[in-house]
C-alpha cells in the first residue's frame, strides 16, 4: 500500500501533531523569526519584486511526498522575504503602524496552539469570557462610559478588522430603523461620513445593501483640519429628509487616515440624537493614544455614540487582526446577526446566561482573539503602554521639528498623534516653477490660475520625492491628497523604531528632496 | 520621570519586540504548547466550568505594572485551560474538526511573527502572490475545473470563514443581477437553500439585505438522504417567478452541518444555469476529502457553479482560520467589493498586473494566510494528506461498525466521510415506551401518533445520552435533529485521534446507554 511509504517519514514520526516533533519544529522557527527581527533592519523596508516574481521561483504543484521544515524555511529565506514589504521595520512609516510585540505574538501562538473555535460559550468558556473581561479592562483604560461596558449593559467584542465592526454596527442600526418604517423602505435609507472617513464605510454600506445614491460623504476643508462639520452634516441631513429619504448612520473618525483629523465627536452625536441616527465611532489608529490622560479629550462625546471601535492591531501592539468594538445595546447586534440552528443548541446557550460572539459578528467560526489582547495588557501594564505611545508621539514631534527647520518643506496639517504631513513647498521648487504674476498685473483669475498650477506642479514634485524615497529600500512612507495638495505621511509606530530611526529617515528624505529640486 | 521605572524591567530589555528577549519567551511557550499537546488527553474535552467562572478569578482591572510572561502561563494552566473545549484533543469528536498540525502552525507563527498586513500587492507582493500559487495548488489537487483557476481565468483567495466566502459571493450575484434589472428591484431578489443548508447562508442573505421573505430552505426529507431535490428547487422557483420574484443565489452543500448530506450539484448548476442563478458550492467540511480520487465524484458538476469554497482550518490541518473560495469571474466580486481610495493608490495597481485581494473581500486589512496552508501542503504532501483523510474515514468505518453490532443502536442516515450518525433506537427503550399498537387493532391514525410519541420518547432518551456522555468529560460529541430525530454526530478528525480514542468513545457510548436504559 502507497501509505506505508511514508509511515518512517523522517518529516514527522506519528502524527502531524506529535508533541516532541512540535516542540523541535516550534524552537526551530522561533529561532527563525528571532534572527528576522534581528535582521529587518537590513531589509529594503519597501519589497523591491516585480509582478509575478514568486510563481517563477516556485514549483507548479503541491509536493507529492512530505518536505522537511529546514527546506520550506530555506525557501521562505530566498523567496519569500525579498517579496515582504516590512512592517515589522523599524524603518516603516507607511500607512498606519502594525505594532507587533512579543505578548502579542505569544497571545497570537497560544490561540494558534489551543485551536478552539469559539462560535459559542460552551465551545470554549474560557475564549469567551476572557474577551468580555480583555474588553471591559481596555473599555475602562479608555475611560469608556460604563454604558459601553458588561458591567453597565453595554458590551464589547473582539472583530478582525473595522470594516467588519462598521459593517456589523450598520447592519444593526438598518435592520433596527427597518423594523420601525417597514422593510420595504430599505432604498430610503442614508448613511453619513465625511470625505476623510475610512473607505469601510464605504464598503459596508454597499455590502448591506445601502442605495449607492444614498452615500454621503460630506466634503471637508482645511479651515476644519479636514474634520466633519456638524452645520454641513445638518444641511445634508436636512436636504435628505426632504427628499423623502430616512437619515440611519453617521461614521464619525477619531483620527481619520489621510491626517488624523478627529471629528468633533460630541457635536455630531448631539445632532444625531436629534434625527434618530445611530453614530459609530472610528478609533481605529488614534484610539489606543486615548488611554493617555493627555490624549482622551479627543474621544469627549463619545457618551453620545452608539458604538465605538478601535484596531488594537494598529497602535497597540496586537498581532493582526484584532478590532475591539463596543456598543451600548448588544442586543440590537444579535437581532440583526443571531442564528440558532439546532445543531448548536446547547444548555448554557438556552439558560441565556452566557455571551454567544457568533450573535455579535459576521461568522460563525471565531479565534480566541482574547489572549494576545490579555498578554499584551498584562505583559507591559497601564504604565508602560501609555509610555511606549508618548515615545512615538515624541519621535514625530522630532521629524515635525526637522521639517519645520527646513524652508524648502512645510507641515500640511497640525499633528495630533504620532503622524506628520508634510511635502516640499512650492516656493522652494525654484526656476521650473511659472512664475508667480504680481499683483499689480496679474488679475485674480489668472492668479488663481497660476496658483493651481503651482499646487499641481507641487503636487507632482512631491510624489516624485515619494517615490524616490521609497525605492532607495531605506525606508518607506505613503501619501495622502487632501484639499488638492499631495501630502507626505510619516507615520511612527513600528515597534522597533528608535529616534535614531526617524532622523536617519529625515536625512533620506532631505537628500533626496536635494536631487530632485536640483534636476528640476 | 514615570517612564524610568520602567527602563530597567526585568519583563523585556529595550523594547517589546527585542529579539534576544523574543527567542526565550517564544522558546517557553513552544514547551508550553507542546506540553499541553502531550497532556491534552488527561484534560476533560468538554469544559466543566459554570458560566462567568472567569470573571470570579481574574483582577478587575488590567495591571498598571507589567507581569512576566511566567505568571502569566501560570495563570493560563490555572484558570484559562479548565474552560476550554479541547478542540486538538484525540477524543474531541464534536461538531466538525478544527485540525491542528505543526505545519499549520508553524505557518500561523511565520504570518504573525511578519505581521505585514496585505491588503494590496505592493503592501507585500509575497503576501499575494503565495496565495495565488496555493489556491492553484490546492485547486488542482481537487481537480477543479481550470476555469476556476488563475491559470485559466478564475482564481481563488483565502477568506477567513465559509461565512464571509458566501457574503462576499451574494454580494457580487447580487450586484450583477441589480445591475441588468435596475437596483430599485432589490426587494425581488430571492436566496435558495435546503434546510440543511449551514445558517451562514441566511446570515449572509440578511446582512446583504435580501428581504427577509425572500429567502427559501427547500425542505429536504430521509428519503434524499437530507439532499436538496433539484425537482422541489425548480418547483420553489417558477412558484417565485410566477409571484414576480428574481431567482438570484443558490448555495449547493457538498456535506452538509447536520449529516453531511450532498446535494447533486451538476443537476443544480444545470437548474439554475436555466434562470441565470448564480450558485456557490459549500463544501468546507467535504471538501478536503475529494483531494483523494475516490471521494472525488462528490463534487462532479462542480464546473457548472460559479464559485467553489472549502474550510482548510476544517479538515485539512490547517489553522483556524482559512477558507478556500474560487470564483469563475473574480471581476464580479471585484465590482462589488473594491474600493480605490488615494491614500492605498500605487503604480502596481494602477498597472493593472496584479491582484488586489482587498477587493475580493469584505475587509481592507488581511493577514499574511497563505503560509500556513503553504507549509501545510509542502510539510505533508499529497499523499501523506490523501491518507490522513482516509485513516479518519477508516475509523468513522470502525465505529460504524461498533453501531451496527449493537441491537440497541441504529446508524441514522448512512455515512459519507468520516462523520457517523446514530442513536438508540425507539424499540430498545423497553417497558417504558408507550406500546406500539397491533395492525389488527389500532386505526391508523392511532398508530401514527403513538409511533409520533416513541419517536419523541426515543428522541429525550437520546439526548439524555448525549448529555451523560458529555458531562463524563471523556468524550464530546454533538447532535443534530433531522426529519425530527434526534441523531448523536459522531466526527472523527481530531489530528490526534487513533482507533483506540474511537474503540473507547464506543465503549463510552455504550456504558452509559446501559446506565440511562436500566434507569427508564
């Protein structure tokens, strides 16, 4: 018989989970990722591949016979790593952090190794019970009004990701709102967000069927740091109630992904509670920062919301993925998301003296997420968390300072976090530049014109300088556009990252600004 | 400065990711897990705890100083693992398998050591490009059509859960069916299914904002072995067209939750193809079984749907969480589910030459998921796993067996894969079982009903059996109800299982059958 082949199969000796040869196996790629980290640095932080780079280094079909740990991870070495962009680098400032830690990583492998599924209480007691008291430990770090948390009749729960937590928050809200005006008022309904909102919105209300009509994002400007104003909002809501339409869901940002601008929280709830509207909160990035004292009053309002999430996964040193997302009233979740079907009827279930996840989310299936959130809180403590946040902040007060320092750059929008936008001014980008007309001859048309046109110019100077910047592999930032004008981000929070770090990152950025504006 | 007290910490060095600090916690947990494999048989599989057990053991509040890593798997051994469900344990033969291996978890510990977060290509091209070579992998080793393959235009994708692999594909059905009929048609659309059919289906239809009326379980019966009959299907659809409905989504089942049931999937797809309705085949349990040539023909006519899924984190070694989906015309989903803000813009995406699974998917972010099924199919090979599939099947035969033996028992629908189902039948309930009447004195009416109340009878007796067996914490099974018998679900696929773990579940099965008979 073909199986006794490989009954002495060195790879393994009885069982894909035999112990010892886990345990071999397990020090061996501990090892592995200990040496990763001890080498990210060297890494092009910005994966220099191109397309299809893997499927020409790789086989055409899974392996017929078994292969050996130390020839995958050989593999992993030569053709896998030189595909990564490192987030993991202490020379990442793209996007938004992905801070991963060693509480978080072990969290991540004890809940790999348990391998629970836990749908339900009984299908793991401990996997449920410790997330609603990870999220009523965190809820209180936050301040949170009690009403969010178990012990005031609100709750929280561990999702994978925002999207997942606004699509959840909305569905709720609609299914609520429907069961008031009548199901087949479904095409009346709008949700609300600014143009700075994340694109989950966005995506969720196409997901839950939202007339795609029926999506406004409310256009934001400079005078407001690009934050949603509560008077536009009202016209908007007003416009829209008499146009027949039905107001259900506002997405208001605490530090929206472009700028970090925050939303004035409690003026739109205020407004909102007028009209009925459910207001979800997105902390995704800046939430963490709001367990520092000096942090909270950006999240002031929040009493107000209906719900409020932030990714421990961004700034909290959590693996990937790991939301934490509380409401006030669950059981407008599980109205919307609760199954029963028989072969998941149980006692405890039926005594409703237990938290049932799988009513709260998308899936049925679930991780213990719990456990890296727990490891993270009780591996570095209230004290050293906060600390760990204020020193990112304090690195990005240093880069805003080196920029500030530098005519030829400005500062696009204030810093709020740890996070800064800046680009190379117009001004500084010399002779290629047209001429500006004085004001004397130029009428204001024209003037505007010009000016345009100088933004435009700038604009594409900028993302030159980006571009260069990420392909010398030294480090890597991403960009926003916001009110026309094309913004460099510089985003502190890789785990690893040292001041060190982030002034060698200004040099690189201020030597390349020196050979494009000298091309130029 | 608060922050000094905590520079000299004996928790971590410098840093919570400093590597050298790394290697040793990471080296404790892998002992710690590989312990526990080794004890994971001692430990009672279903949980005995009393819900809110957890909140009685663990501090109010998180710390405000850090705890070492050593407390805290001390706190782990002690309060988390009594409420667990040992989901890895040999003698878990519940719901369906969460099968662990070392491979997979390697894979996991690799994805969240990188912790790159790949939404799109350039945000780690290995990222994508290693899930697009699996799927074809595991795709051919299915023999799925090539059209369902990147090789031959379709292509495939990891999602988290069968849950959201369904969401994701009624969405994309559903925006292409409103995109011909006009999107204010949406009240019309109507969703298929069995009553077999897994309640991810109706979830997903809810949370897409199908009108809840709209959503169709074909009753299935015994005498299709709980299949879904194409003729009954086509009957619920002209009935839905003649009412001025839009037939738009079938989901077909290869396995089903309950009995593993198969629907006929080429005579479905050749139904719907009639109505232009999209099908999806759910196969998550099954699915890995046909990767072996003689369970193959489970899945024929596959190449008439639309879009294919399996749960790899099922029964097929691989780490919660990992759903396999391929679709014929990603650019369906494409439609529906992208979004192109600026601040995610690149010259790869613009380039259109590579893949961008945010828009595949109903989340933004995404884990680096295609490592551990690649370390999965490379660690084991085709045929170790082809054969680890069938040594489960070979002992669910064993137990079958074990059944048949026994006068008491019957096998309730015949067996499939490796998932028996069973019960004590209503004649060995002896005296106390209400006396079936004599054909010569009872009408028939009568007989009915008092064959109703054995079945019933039959069906409380059932159930206390599966209670017993459970609260003994030796074994763990679940049931099902079908065509109103109450059927114990006997699933073997715990990666740690042997025949001795199956002939004790029997033996276990039996002593307490014999306890709760004597009692009636």
């Amino acid at each position: 018989m073909a199986s006794l082949n490989f009954d002495h199969s060195s790879i393994f000796n009885n069982n894909p989970l035999d112990p010892e040869e886990f345990r071999r196996q397990g020090h061996v790629m501990i090892d592995f990722l200990a040496d990763y980290y001890l080498n990210v640095e060297k890494y092009p932080v910005l994966s220099q591949v191109e397309p299809g780079y893997l499927r020409q280094r790789l086989p055409e079909s899974t392996p017929y016979n078994p292969e050996p740990i130390e020839t995958i991870l050989q593999d992993v070495q030569e053709h896998i790593i030189p595909g990564l962009t490192h987030w993991q680098s202490p020379n990442f400032f793209a996007y938004f952090p992905s801070s991963g830690s060693i509480a978080g990583f072990l969290g991540e492998m004890l809940s790999a190794g348990f391998n629970v599924v836990g749908f339900n209480w009984i299908s793991s007691p401990a996997a449920t019970e410790l997330e609603t008291i990870v999220v009523d430990w965190l809820g209180e770090m936050l301040k949170l009004p009690k009403s969010f948390l178990f012990s005031g009749n609100g709750g929280g729960m561990l999702q994978g990701t925002t999207c997942e937590a606004i699509l959840c928050t909305l569905v709720a809200a609609r299914d609520q709102m429907l069961s008031k005006i009548g199901r087949d008022n479904m095409r009346k309904l709008v949700v609300y967000g600014s143009d700075q909102t994340h694109i989950a919105l966005q995506k969720a209300a196409k997901i839950a069927g939202i007339h795609p009509k029926n999506f406004r994002a409310i256009k934001t400007t400079k005078s407001t740091s690009f934050a949603l104003s509560p008077d536009l909002l009202h016209f908007q809501i007003c416009k829209d109630i008499e146009a027949g339409l039905v107001p259900l869901f506002l997405c208001a940002t605490v530090g929206t992904t472009s700028t970090t601008a925050v939303d004035p929280v409690g003026a739109l709830c205020h407004l909102a509670k007028d009209y009925g509207i459910w207001v979800h909160v997105d902390a995704a990035y800046a939430g963490s920062a709001c367990i520092c004292p000096e942090f909270r009053h950006f999240m002031d309002g929040v009493e107000g919301a209906n719900s409020f999430s932030l990714n421990a996964h961004k700034w909290f040193l959590t693996t990937l993925d790991c939301c934490c997302l509380w409401v006030k009233d669950p059981s407008a979740l599980i109205k919307s998301l609760s199954t029963n079907p028989e072969y998941l009827r149980n006692k405890a279930t039926d005594s409703r003296q237990v938290v049932d996840y799988k009513d709260w989310q998308i899936t049925l299936s679930r991780k213990f997420r719990a456990l890296k959130l727990w490891f993270v809180l009780r591996s570095y403590g209230v004290a050293k968390l906060r600390n760990f946040l204020r020193s990112h902040v304090k690195m990005a007060k240093v880069f805003e300072e080196l920029v500030a320092m530098d005519k030829r750059f400005e500062i696009v929008v204030p810093r709020n976090f740890a996070m800064v936008c800046f680009r190379i001014l117009p001004t500084a980008m010399g002779e290629r530049q047209p001429k500006r007309p004085s004001h004397q001859n130029g009428n204001v048309d024209n003037g505007h014109k010009v000016l345009e046109e100088e933004e435009e110019s700038s604009n594409e100077v900028n993302q030159k300088l980006l571009e260069s910047i990420n392909m010398s592999g030294r480090v890597f930032m991403t960009h926003a556009v916001v009110g026309n004008v094309y913004a460099i981000r510089f985003a502190v929070g890789a785990t690893l990252v040292e001041e060190r770090h982030v002034v060698m990152a200004w040099k690189v950025v201020q030597e390349h600004a020196t050979a494009i504006l000298s091309t130029n």
